[in-house]
C-alpha cells in the first residue's frame, strides 16, 4: 500500500460518500434491540423507542457511524438518544448477556444457545448494508482483489 493507505476498507452504512470512493454492496443487515432475561418486562409485546429511554442504552462511541445511524433514528422520532454505555467493539452481546443494558445488534449475531432476547419494537429499524470499499482511480494489489473475491464470493455462497 502506497503511503500507508489502505486498498479496500470493509464497513456497515450510512457511509459518507465520494466522488473519488467505489462502494460494493456485500449484505444487508437486519439490526435487533435486545436484552438479557434481567429485563424481561421488554419482551412478549411491542415496545417503543420511548420506553427503551427508561432503561440503560448500550451504543457503540460516539464518533461511530453507528452511534450517527441511532441517533437519527431516535432524533427522528423526538427522542433524545444518550447511551449510558459506550462499547468499543461491535459485538455488544456480552454487555446485554451481563445485565447491563439494552444493545442494537446485527441479528445475525442472535445464536440459540445465547440468553439475550429480541426486543419487538414498534418502530422499524431501517435495515444497513456491509459495504466493500475502494478508491475508484486505484488498482487493487493482488491481495486485495483476492480478498475482495473471496468476500463476495463467500457471502454470495451463504444466500
């Protein structure tokens, strides 16, 4: 990589975009509210953004495009959105298992053998996509085009 750059940068939307960046869809992604059994009363009926605000919020940082993306989400409905916990790695899953709050998690991460439990939620989340990206006036090194291949040809083999 020339200058320490990157070739290709694999990420989750709302992305900022440029005249100058190739963005290649991988997947959609379904995201989920969820909890541990220590909040029960949110499960077995539809909930609202407005009574999740009466408990504790698990959100990636503040500088994440994913805390952007709740945000929006909530703002969008008059709510305010303010995390009580900031996770600093994608996978929230062991923070909602411990009891520390409710998270918004890709649903694929939902395994069976897991104790967390989906929030029904009234309002819909819009779905994200997994996006590959490049810079459009830059070939690929050879590694990268084979990992690129290898990304799409191993999401295209699970659908």
């Amino acid at each position: 990589c020339p200058s320490g750059t990157a070739d290709i940068a694999v990420v989750t939307t709302p992305t900022t975009h440029s005249a100058s960046l190739v963005e290649t869809k991988v997947k959609t992604v379904t995201e989920v509210a969820v909890c541990s059994p220590f909040f029960s009363a949110l499960t077995g009926r539809p909930v609202s953004l407005e009574e999740l605000l009466n408990y504790p919020l698990i959100s990636l940082g503040t500088d994440t495009k994913s805390f952007e993306f709740y945000s929006e989400i909530f703002t969008s409905h008059g709510l305010p959105y303010q995390p009580d916990i900031e996770a600093f790695t994608a996978d929230q899953m062991p923070m909602v298992e411990a009891d520390l709050g409710v998270g918004f998690v890709p649903k694929d991460f939902l395994r069976g053998d897991s104790a967390v439990c989906q929030i029904e939620l009234k309002e819909k989340i819009p779905e994200r996509s997994v996006v590959l990206i490049q810079r459009k006036e830059q070939p690929l090194s050879v590694a990268a085009k084979e990992l690129k291949r290898m990304i799409l040809e191993a999401e295209r083999e699970q659908n």
